[in-house]
C-alpha cells in the first residue's frame, strides 16, 4: 500500500485509479480529454464575470445573504479571504465540528472570521451519532463506485452532512447564496456556478440523506431534512464554488493565509488541514479499492499547474501512522471486525 505505481507522465494520476486508464504513451483519460487551454480560459472567465455580476447584487441588498461552508482548511479560508476583502461580501461561515476538527483548524476558524469580520457559526451535531455514521463507513460500502473515485466513503459521508446542514441553514435564513471551498481539483467548471430548479435541489437532499439513513436509520433525521416538508415555499440559493474560477497555486494561498495568522495543523495527514479523521478514510480507502482518495484531486491540481508534481508524488506515497491509525480507532471504538478489516489489532497504548 502507498507505493505509487505506473502514473501519468503528465499529471501523476496513478494507474490502479479506474478514470486513469493509461495509454501507450503513459498519458491518462483526463489529461486526454481535457479541452483546448483557450476554452477553458474562456469559459472560465464568462462564469467568473457571472459569478461577479450574482456577488453584486447580493452585495447590494441588505443584511448577511451569502453561506460558506467552512471547514477551517486552506481552501475554504481563502475562498473566506476572496468573499471577504476582493468582493466585500457579508458572509456567514458555517464550521461543522464533526468530533475530528483539528484544534489548529478550530483555531484557524476563528482567528480568520475575526479578522476578515465574519459571522461564525459552528454546528456540533451529536458525536455518537457521527461516531455511528462513520464506523458504518468504515465498515460498509455506503455510495456508488462513481462517488468513491473521487473521495473515501469516511469524507463521502461527511460532505453530505456538511452540505445538508449548510443548505438547511441557507434556507432557513433565506440566504441568496451558498459557496463551497471546493479545490480545482475538486470542483469542475460545469459546477462551479448556477443555481439548481427546486426538483433538482429535491433529488440532492435525498441523495445526500439516502446513505445516511443505511447507515443511521431514524437517526440521520439529527443530520439531515426534507426540502418538500421543511422548506415547501423556500426559492433556492445559487451554488458557487469560487476556487474553479480563480485558481491560484497551493503556495500563493498558503503564503497570504499565513498573513492572516493561518498555520498548518500538525495533527492531520499530509492530504488534509482540517480532519484529523482523514488519515483513517484514507487507509481504508487505499485498502479497499488499492487506489488513493486524493488521486484525482491531487492529479487535477496538478494538471492546472497548481500543484508540483513531486510535492503531489509524496503525498499520494506517504504512509500512516499505524498507532495515529489505531488511536483513531479507539476514538471510534471500531468493532474487532472492522478492526481487522483495516488490518489494525489491539488498542493503542496509554502513554507511560
């Protein structure tokens, strides 16, 4: 495990990723079929000149209208940066403190909203219930393969928390907009700006509550809704992920972040800043399905000149901590079963 494979010459993507799919010349289906650089600059600068022309009317309108889904990370604290000080938006930054939230992200959270004047919201949904959800995906394949390629069924599962409780928010406050700190390479073109028809909004909600429900029954009802009961009258917010549409490199965002008093937690794997959960998804999605889940995120970063290739090689070949593994274990108090499954044995140790 973490021993990188084949890759492609150009974006390191790995060939035991399934989209991988390398041809002779070692190039990968992604890089393959990525569309002419001048296309995509010109469709990345008519949705960024849309996404300015929706910031200012929500600017001109009275009160707090846009949500952030904000994890603390480097990426949605810049996204918070370019809200706050390039488009002088009010926002409202939404922290779900999921039991595993670095106390450096914590931090990071707050010392940022308090600079860039931010309202802060931090939602702390019942742990046992999290800690439930979160076994389950260690344990149980809860979302289609599609899902899986892009990121582990641990993260899988708290996105569809994070989102479900940052739209219900949005709702219930009226907001106009809601921005997601997705990476580029996380967040395509084709959805980094519009705004969903409420059956579509409908069909999100219940895809996003459906795995929950497998793996909590009643008890996903702490983390989720239902648009037709709880909001039948509600218009729904657009939907912007800023990053795709102003890319900047890992080391420009760091750098003014850091400016701000941002530092990088110590507490989390080389493919986070936020979770301290990540290292544990990771290595049982690495386990499962032999390929990393940050691959085609890392590659797409890579791809847009975002990311140096041998800072992301590292990354997707670093190994764990096997007693970091097993001491989140223990915060879960995983089953011998999924224990085993994870190829872990026996409890950490107290410290002496």
């Amino acid at each position: 495990m973490n021993v990188i494979n084949e890759s492609c010459h150009r974006c390191t993507l790995s060939a035991s990723h399934p989209m991988a799919r390398l041809d002779s010349a070692g190039l990968c289906a992604p890089c393959r079929r990525e569309e002419p650089g001048g296309e995509r600059d010109d469709r990345r600068r008519e949705l960024y000149a849309r996404m300015e022309s929706l910031f200012a009317r929500t600017r001109s309108r009275r009160g707090t209208r846009v949500l952030l889904a904000y994890s603390g990370g480097k990426d949605s604290s810049w996204t918070l940066l370019q809200l706050r000080r390039r488009f002088g938006l009010n926002v409202r930054a939404l922290t779900l403190d999921n039991g595993f939230l670095s106390e450096t992200a914590s931090a990071n959270a707050a010392r940022l909203t308090s600079a860039l004047g931010a309202e802060h919201v931090v939602v702390r949904p019942p742990f046992e219930v999290l800690r439930r959800l979160f076994s389950k995906a260690l344990s149980a394949e809860l979302f289609p393969a599609t899902a899986l390629t892009r990121a582990s069924s641990v993260c899988n599962a708290c996105i569809a928390v994070v989102k479900s409780i940052c739209l219900r928010e949005a709702l219930a406050h009226g907001m106009d907009i809601v921005v997601w700190g997705w990476s580029p390479g996380q967040a395509p073109l084709s959805s980094a700006l519009f705004q969903p028809s409420r059956d579509l909004v409908a069909q999100m909600v219940d895809s996003w509550r459906s795995p929950l429900e497998r793996a909590l029954g009643e008890g996903a009802r702490e983390l989720s809704f239902d648009l037709r009961v709880d909001f039948p009258d509600r218009d729904m917010p657009h939907f912007v992920s800023p990053l795709a549409l102003m890319p900047a490199p890992e080391t420009q965002i760091l750098s003014e972040l850091e400016e701000l008093g941002w530092t990088q937690p110590r507490d989390v794997d080389s493919n986070s800043t936020n979770c301290r959960l990540n290292a544990l998804a990771s290595h049982q999605h690495e386990l499962r399905h032999s390929f990393h889940p940050y691959a085609l995120e890392t590659a797409g970063l890579v791809r847009a000149g975002l990311l140096d290739p041998e800072v992301a090689r590292i990354r997707m070949g670093r190994s764990c901590d096997p007693a970091e593994l097993t001491a989140l274990a223990d915060e879960l108090n995983l089953d011998g079963a999924t224990r085993r499954g994870l190829r872990l044995t026996g409890k950490a140790q107290p410290l002496s």
